[in-house]
C-alpha cells in the first residue's frame, strides 16, 4: 500500500515512540493475544509490562510519575495498539481519559495520590458512567452517593464498563443531589480494592460480558451496595460545587471520542495491509486475487479513503494539541471515522472469501472488533445531534 502522508503534527519523540510501541506489541504481545482472548481478558502483569516500557500515563507530567509528554504521545500508542490487532488492552483509557479527569479537575493531593501508581500499573483505571437504563444521556444515571459523615455511600449499578475486571481504581458518575438533574451529578474517584487486592465492602464486580468483539477486553457489570468512599475522593473539591460533574464530562468527552477515531484509522490500516497480502497470496482461477481489476479497484478505494480519514484525523489532532478541537467537531470526527471502519473493514474481510468469516483470520478480528466503535462512547446518532446543535 501506498505510505500515508506524513502527519503535520508528528514529532521525532512521536515517531520514536511509536516504533518502540510497535515492535513490543507485535513481538511481546501479539503471539499471547489467543490466550488473552480465550481468557476473556489480559492480565494485571500485561498492565505492569506496559508501565514499565513507558506506555502508561505518557502524557502525565513527570512530577506525578508520567512521561512528561502530551496527547500525540498517547495518540501514537493508540494507533500502533490498533495496527497490532490489539483490542485487549485499555490503556488508552486508563492513561488519556481516567488519568486527565485527575489531573484536571483533582486536587493536588489526588493528583499525587493516583497518577504516580497509574504510571506503574499498580492501578489501573476504569470510568464508570453507563448504567442498564442510561447510555449516551448522562443525565439520566441513578447512581446515587449519600452524604454520611467524612464518607459518601455509593448505591447503584453501572454496565458496560472498560477494564471492569481489572480495575482497582473507578471513577464513578453518580448523583450526589439528584434533586438537581445535570446540575446534581458529580464524579466520585473509587479506590474498589483493599491493600490485600480484595474487594472493598459494598462493592463487587458482575460477570465480564460476552462480546461480539474485543474479546480480549474486560467489559464489565459493577455493583455498589453501599460502598463508602471519602468525601476527600471527590473530584472538584468542595461540596458546594458539586454540579460541576456534568461539565466535568463534557470537558473530557472531546478527547475520549478523538482516541476512539484514532483507533479506527488504525483499525483501517491494519485492515489494508491484511486484505492486501491475502490478495497477493490467494490464487483464483490460475492467477493471484489481486490480479483481478474488480480487487485492485475496491483496495484502491480504501486506500483513498483511508487517506482521506488520515488527513481529518491529522486535522483534529493538530487542532486538539493546540486546545482548539471543540465537542461538536470532536463528535463528528469520531461518527465519520468508525462508520467509514466498519464499511472498509466490510470490504477488506469481502477480499477474503470464506476465510474472512473465520476468527482466526486477522481481518475478521478486525472487523468484529470494530462494531462497537460507532456505540461507545456516545452513540453515532448522539454525535451528529451533538454536531447539530451547534449548526
């Protein structure tokens, strides 16, 4: 395939870091992914690996144990994590979209607290937002924490959650004055675990869900009946501003949805390139697949509209690292680019025949992996009514 055109905004330290996230992935981490997959999730030491080689919290300043760099970093690591076929790992989350809400909005203490045992993967991240009747509209989430002394007393259930089964430390979206709606919701940083690694009284983890794709994820029920977290764990600070949960969320949402366009592109990549050797390799009719201008024709598309979403991408990035990607464009970047996913992805696992349909082929992992994308982290129909709003 042709090379895709340099991103405006890639730096050397980028570029280096990209390389070495590429060659671990591919040489330490792909030849278990069968294993993690069976296993319905990888382990806490992946997590630790992945701390150790820097690729957790890269962009958290040093102070607090991070790499000290910004967004392009975690950019890079999310686009090699998805060329490498690897939708097992929830670092992204745990590192450009748990460890932002600490640094943002957390105290100094929190900060200080959290981030350095993030950066080690001593901890690791989950956010706790959707809920069996509350998905993309936020505003609906029953969750309720009840003030009792220097402790809140979470009470409700959350569904669908990232890193479920791993995860020791959980931001929880919850009500603390549900009287107020929006204006009543608050985040809430759950620390789910005892020094022994054994859940917390009031708190336990549902069953890991069973999934169309990404099936080396931890997608997770969790149960809080009762669960008492300090009042000091409540991000923002004083009770008094407690609504600033709600804006909260949607200062960090640009982001989440930018990571997620992110790992489309490279969903699509990775796809090329697979439909590409399959091509070359498969003979049909006494010559290669590829020979066949029906199949140099459709790839030639991809890759133009590979491309073409390479270069929205670039434009968003470029704009984000200079604080200027609003939600509305950020919603729209992130509806575009999986929705072109799964129509390309459809088109490389077609290239494939019979084999395509098999889950030990790449591209079907590809391909049931990428479904979910237009559903997280707001819904595409979400996102273009987001957009709408701002026409």
């Amino acid at each position: 395939m042709l090379p895709l055109f340099p991103s405006p905004w890639l730096r050397d330290d980028h570029a280096q870091l990209a390389d070495a996230a590429a060659r671990f992935f591919v040489e330490r981490w792909e030849p278990q992914m069968a294993a993690w997959r069976a296993a319905g999730l990888m382990p806490r030491s992946a997590w630790r690996e992945a701390g150790e080689q820097g690729f957790l919290c890269a962009a958290m300043p040093e102070e607090y144990g991070g790499g000290g760099g910004d967004f392009g970093h975690e950019a890079v690591l999310a686009l090699e994590l998805a060329k490498a076929n690897n939708s097992g790992f929830g670092g992204g989350l745990h590192s450009a979209i748990v460890a932002p809400y600490i640094l943002h909005h957390g105290s100094e203490a929190q900060r200080r607290r959290w981030l350095p045992r993030m950066a080690t993967g001593e901890l690791i991240g989950a956010i706790a937002m959707t809920e069996p009747g509350a998905g993309s509209d936020l505003q609906g989430v029953r969750t309720v924490a009840r003030r009792d002394g220097d402790d809140y007393v979470l009470q409700g259930s959350k569904t669908f959650i990232t890193n479920g089964q791993n995860a020791n430390l959980v931001i929880v979206v919850c009500k603390t004055d549900p009287k107020l709606g929006a204006k009543g919701v608050s985040l809430l940083v759950a620390e789910v675990e005892d020094e022994a690694g054994q859940p917390k009284p009031g708190f336990s983890r549902g069953r890991n869900l069973d999934k169309i794709g990404m099936q080396a994820q931890d997608t997770s029920e969790l149960f809080f009946d009762g669960l008492r977290v300090p009042a000091a764990n409540l991000l923002g600070g004083e009770e008094g501003r407690e609504g600033q949960g709600f804006v909260q969320l949607m200062q960090e949402l640009p982001q989440e949805r930018l990571l997620i366009a992110i790992s489309a592109v490279g969903g699509i990549e990775r796809g090329l390139q697979e439909a590409l050797r399959y091509t070359k390799e498969r003979k049909a009719f006494g010559k290669s697949v590829w020979e066949f201008q029906n199949t140099r024709f459709q790839l030639a598309e991809v890759q133009s509209q590979l491309l073409a979403a390479r270069a929205l991408l670039d434009a968003a990035m470029s704009a984000h690292l200079k604080g200027e990607l609003d939600a509305a464009r950020a919603a729209l970047v992130k509806s575009w680019t999986t929705d072109l996913q799964c129509q390309l992805l459809d088109v490389c696992l077609q290239m494939h025949g019979g084999y395509g349909y098999m889950m030990e082929q790449p591209i079907a992992q590809l391909w049931a992996d990428a479904r979910v994308a237009r559903i997280y982290g707001g819904t595409n129909e979400i996102m273009k009514e987001l957009a709408a709003r701002s026409m």
